[in-house]
C-alpha cells in the first residue's frame, strides 16, 4: 500500500503530521514518501505541482492531502498559484467523484450556528462532480468584447460545459452511494436558467431508470442552498456539478457546527483516491498549533476504507475520534464551555491513545 504523502501549506503540514501519526499507530504497512505540493512547492522548485510531485501521486495507491494556497500568492500569474496543484492533481488522475460527507457528531450539537433540534442526526453525503463544469471548460480568458451593448470593451470569460458521459457517470455513483444510505438522491441544477443544467438534469433522469429502487428529486440550487439552512435533515445524497458542488459543501459543513471535522475523498475510476480535508489552509491559524486535525484524520480512514481496502482500521480510526469528543477534547473550533480546550497535536495524540 502505497500513499504519496502531499501537505501543502499552512495548516496542512501540522494536520497531515497528525493523521500520519494515527496511520503509524495502526498493525499495518505503508509505503509512504512526501513531497511539496502547492504555496511550499513553488518556492522549492518554481511551479505548485512540480513533475516529481505528480508522478509521485500517479504512482500511489492513494494520496493524503492537507491544504494548499496563502494570499501571499494572489498576484501570482494563474499557472503558478497553489490552487492549481489540486486542480491539476484532480485533473492529471481522473478524480471525478467528490465525497463530502457532512455529518453532525452527536457530542458537538452545540457547535453549530443552526438549532440543535435542526442538525442533531444530520447525516449528508455530497458527491460533486471534480474535473468537468465551468472549473475546466475551454475557451477561457481575457478578451476585447465583440457584441452587445458593450461591445469594445475589456471582458474576461469561463465555459460552462458538461459532456453525457460526465454527467452519466457520476450520476452512477451518486445512485450506488444512495443504496447503501437512505435511497434517495437530489440532483441540484439550474435548468430553469442554464442550458448545461438542463443537459445535466435530462442526463441525471436517464440515468435514473437503472435505478427505480432509489427516489430522485431534482432542485434548484439557490433553493438548495436555502432548504439546507432551512430544513437540513430532508437531504441524504446530493449530487451536483462541479461549481455548485464547491459551494454547497461548504454550506453543508458548517451545518455540523465546524469545517475542521470534515474529510473528503475524491476518486477515478480505479477507485485510487485523494483525501483531503473539506477546509483549507486557513493561514491566518497556521504554526500556532490550534488547527483541528480530525477532518484529516478522518480523510484517512476514508482512505484505509476505498483505496486500501481497508474497513475495519477505518472503523476503529473511526471510533477513536468519537471517543475523544466523548472525553471532551476540543480544538478552539468546536470548543464551547464545559469541554476541554487542546492544540493540535494533543487531539492527534488522543486519537492515537484512544485507538
Ligand atoms: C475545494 C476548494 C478548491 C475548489 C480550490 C482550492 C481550488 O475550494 O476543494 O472545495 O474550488 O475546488
Ligand atoms: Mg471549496
């Protein structure tokens, strides 16, 4: 088994080192080799995703990913910000299939923004579609405007685009997601608007006769994003683009009260994955040893679980940390009066304790 071990910048590098301390604390053999990625890579080589990094990653059995960017690097010319290390992972391995699962740990009702009789129980799964939609589309860029009534003027331009097979395929996955959980699957779309939307939601029905055992409603998005604050718990899975999927998975992780719980997981077609954290860099907390490192640690149970094959140390991983919370562990993002305030590396040494 081997993991390609990438953790960017800002709090990546403390989160990952305590998801690798988990790992090591398990009865199995990794092969595992870090290298930069992101902010970290430019400076050592000149570009975010250098060649090595890559190969590296095409080579692994999975990769452990923590956060890449920093604002030190907006006014980097687009080909060199880190963002475009993850895009280009994403692309260069196929990743087209995006779990974000959003789910409210029992112990931490209290830290979310929304009332507890709202999101106790919550428990959604959000596939988003990764390598196609207006993130990749061509043409795209800055342009002398030709029409319309500003016609002469600067403009700068995406493609929104998706192709059938695209669409069909993850609409495949969302569906056998769906069988294992509740059986019901919500496409988001803007069809009422947006010619790709209405491609998208043909597809998804088409898609659908395979699988009459599973209910599908479809929805808009900006009604999405208001039935998630409204009323979370009438979602299980939801599919959706690319752009949409970014945006609602945010939402849907502040649900469950803190971003710094949720893992990721994105794979391709031969179930090699990446993982990695739902959140970011967040630079402004990086070094001080404050981040929470439960969504990456639980990024890689994810990992053990669809690319490693690997359950039951998913499980167990899996358990460690609903064991801490149950002790009253809390990084300062889910802390609340009552529960015990700890760094970083103290919630990963609870974790491995509680293993
Ligand atoms: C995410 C992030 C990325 C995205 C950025 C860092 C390119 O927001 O994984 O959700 O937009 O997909
Ligand atoms: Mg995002």
């Amino acid at each position: 088994m081997k993991i390609a071990v990438l953790p960017g910048d800002g709090i990546g590098v403390e989160i990952v080192a305590e998801a690798l301390k988990v790992l090591r604390a398990l009865d199995l053999k990794f092969e595992m080799e870090t290298a930069p990625v992101g902010g970290a890579a430019y400076e050592q080589t000149g570009h975010p995703l250098p060649e090595s990094t890559l190969n590296l990653a095409k080579q692994a059995d999975a990769i452990l990913f923590g956060a890449v960017g920093d604002w030190k690097y907006d006014s980097l010319e687009r080909q060199f910000r880190p963002e475009q290390a993850i895009l280009g992972l994403r692309k260069h391995l196929g990743l087209f299939a995006n779990f974000r699962p959003a789910i409210c740990y029992e112990q931490l009702v209290g830290a979310s923004s929304l009332k507890p009789e709202l999101i106790a129980g919550l428990d959604i799964l959000i596939v988003r579609e990764l390598t196609g939609d207006i993130y990749f589309g061509q043409p795209r860029g800055r342009r002398i405007a030709s029409d319309g009534a500003f016609a002469g003027a600067e403009e700068a331009f995406d493609t929104m685009r998706y192709t059938r097979p695209e669409i069909e395929r993850i609409a495949h996955v969302a569906f056998q997601a769906a069988r294992k959980r509740s059986k019901k699957v919500t496409s988001v779309d803007k069809a009422n608007v947006l010619e790709t939307f209405q491609f998208w939601k043909d597809v998804v029905t088409q898609v659908h006769q395979d699988y009459p055992d599973v209910e599908l409603e479809h929805m808009y998005v900006d009604n999405a994003a208001m039935q998630l604050v409204r009323a979370p718990k009438k979602f299980d899975v939801v599919v959706t683009g690319n752009m949409f999927g970014d945006i609602l998975s945010d939402e849907a992780s502040m649900l469950t009260g803190s971003i710094g719980m949720l893992p990721s997981a994105s794979l391709n077609s031969k179930n090699q994955g990446l993982y990695e954290p739902s959140h970011g860099s967040a630079p402004d907390i990086a070094g001080k040893g404050v981040a929470n490192p439960l969504a990456t640690i639980l990024s890689a149970a994810m990992m053990l679980r669809f690319s490693l094959n690997q359950e039951e140390a998913a499980q167990r991983i899996e358990r460690a940390v609903q064991n801490v919370l149950s002790q009253g562990l809390r990084t300062p993002d889910i802390w609340s009066e009552g529960t015990k305030q700890v760094g970083t590396a103290q919630m990963g040494d609870a974790v491995v304790k509680a293993l």
